[in-house]
C-alpha cells in the first residue's frame, strides 16, 4: 500500500493550523468591541464616578450659588447679559480653573493606584483611548457644572432685568442674549483646556500628595506666571504691542480674557481697542489641550 508522502502530510499539516489561527483571528476580531465602543465604556465610568461622587455635587452646587450671588450683588442681573459677564468674569478666572482641578487631578492617578491601569494593559485598549475616554467622562461633568451654572445666571438676567428687551441682535452696541451664550462657550473652552492639564498631571504623577501640589503648581503658573511674563515681555520690550495681542494666546487664562473682550464685551461696545487675536487665542486653547492630552497618553504609554 503506498502511503501520502510526508512532504505533502506537513503541507495539509501546515494549511490546517494556518488556518485555525486564522479562525482564532477572526473570532478575536469580532469578540474585540471597537475603539469607539471601548472609548464609550471608559466615558460610562467616569460618569458614574462623577454622578456617585458628592464631592462634585457639592462643587457643582456651590459654584452655582457663587455665580448667581456675584451676579445678584454685583447688579448685573438688573442690569442686563454684558455687565453681568463683566461682574463674572474675574470669578470665573480663578473658580473654573480651581473647578477644574478638582475634576481631574486624580482621574489618571486613581486608575493607577486601584491597579486598574495594569488590569487595561490587558485589553485592547490603547493608551489613547483610555485617555481620550477619561477626558470626555470628566468633561461632561466639569461642563455639567460650569455651563449649567452659567445658563441659571442667563435665566436669571431673563427675570430681573430691570428694562425688558425689545430686540434680540448680535450687532455691535446691543445687549444680547447671543453674547452670553458667547461668553458661556468660551468658558467652557477654558475649562475644558484647564481640565486637560489637571489629567496630564494626574498621568504624570504617582501619589495624591504629587498630584495635589503639583496641581497647585500649575493653577499658579496658569493664573499668575504667564501673566507674569508676558507683563516682563512687554515692558522689557521683548514683545511689542502689536505682538502682544497675539502672545496672549501663551496663557490659557490670557487667551480666555481676551477672548471674551474681544467678541463679547467690545462687541457689545461697539467700540474699544484691540485686545486679543480671537483665532490665536482659540488655537492657544486647543494647542493647551491637545498637548496637555498628549502628554497624559506619552504618561501612560511608558
């Protein structure tokens, strides 16, 4: 009987594993969720974390008694949407980063202290992701809190202002509830830039203790430093006055305030100076964010 020679048995031996692997391949591909379905998984947890965490409802809670105190005392809820941003917008400069900190100081850090970072290398899930979906998760509730805030100050200016409103415009010179819609966006903006260094930091660092004073460090480079030094740039006559509306864009903080001079409060003017470069100031925010980010996946990935 003349038997299959071997060369041919390893082919049919070779084929058939290949294609087993193969097989298991497949199987993993379609066991495997999407990077969209994991992002929204990791999103879903940290809005959890948020929702069952008092400490945010407290904050969130606060902030808007805060809000709708300084605008009841400070007459802009009598007065109209323009001086009622203008009563805001020092507080805003110093709570929304504080706000912010607190929603991400420990949002990488915990993962890494409960273990969960080593559990995730596990999973397909790329340092990115995990990074991208802790950002979102906290930005819903950072937002929740910070624009929610704001909107009840809106409503309120809506009842007790003083003289009704006979028009609603965006044109210079009118006091319009487009601008405070305006001016909320850009908070949220700058809040959502603060809250992207609070998450580098958290990835940067490995103790509460770290985070907590190098989150100090950085609300204090962010609310003072960089003003600072563009203040030292312009009057050591390293920056010029036509470049300084551009270098505002170097301060989150800076780029904020001149935004919101720039297209809310000269808007309604009418008139006034140049005080920012709105597209600078916008692209020094994304860059504030999209680094800060950056950094927090380079953090993980090593």
């Amino acid at each position: 009987m003349t038997g299959t020679p071997r060369s041919v048995r390893d082919d049919d031996a070779t084929t058939a594993t290949d294609d087993e692997t193969a097989l298991e391949d497949s199987r993993s591909a379609v066991r495997a969720p999407k990077p969209t379905r994991r992002i929204e998984r990791i999103v879903g947890r940290e809005l959890r974390t948020v929702s069952r965490n008092r400490t945010f409802v407290l904050l969130g809670a606060a902030f808007a008694a805060v809000m709708l105190g300084i605008a009841w005392v400070g007459g802009g809820v009598g007065a109209g949407y323009v001086p009622t941003i203008v009563d805001l917008l020092t507080p805003l400069e110093l709570l929304v980063p504080i706000v912010a900190v607190a929603f991400g100081y420990r949002a990488i850090l915990g993962d890494r202290r409960r273990g969960e970072l080593d559990v995730l290398e596990t999973y397909p899930i790329a340092p990115r992701e995990h990074v991208l979906g802790v950002f979102v998760g906290r930005a819903v509730g950072l937002l929740g809190t910070v624009v929610v805030s704001l909107l009840l100050v809106g409503g309120a200016v809506v009842v007790g202002r003083e003289e009704p409103f006979s028009r609603y415009a965006s044109h210079a010179g009118a006091d319009s509830p487009l601008l405070f819609a305006r001016f909320v966006v850009l908070t949220a903006l700058f809040a959502l830039s603060i809250l992207a260094v609070a998450i580098a930091i958290s990835a940067l660092v490995s103790g509460t203790r770290s985070a907590l004073a190098l989150s100090v460090v950085a609300l204090v480079v962010v609310l003072v430093g960089l003003d600072l030094a563009l203040v030292y740039g312009l009057a050591s006559g390293y920056l010029g006055e036509s470049s300084l509306v551009y270098a505002l864009a170097v301060s989150p903080l800076s780029a904020y305030r001149g935004l919101v001079f720039e297209t809310v409060v000269i808007t309604a003017a009418g008139t006034g100076p140049q005080t920012a470069s709105p597209a600078a100031s916008l692209i020094g925010l994304a860059v504030w964010t999209i680094g800060s980010l950056a950094v927090a996946t380079s953090a993980i990935d090593r």
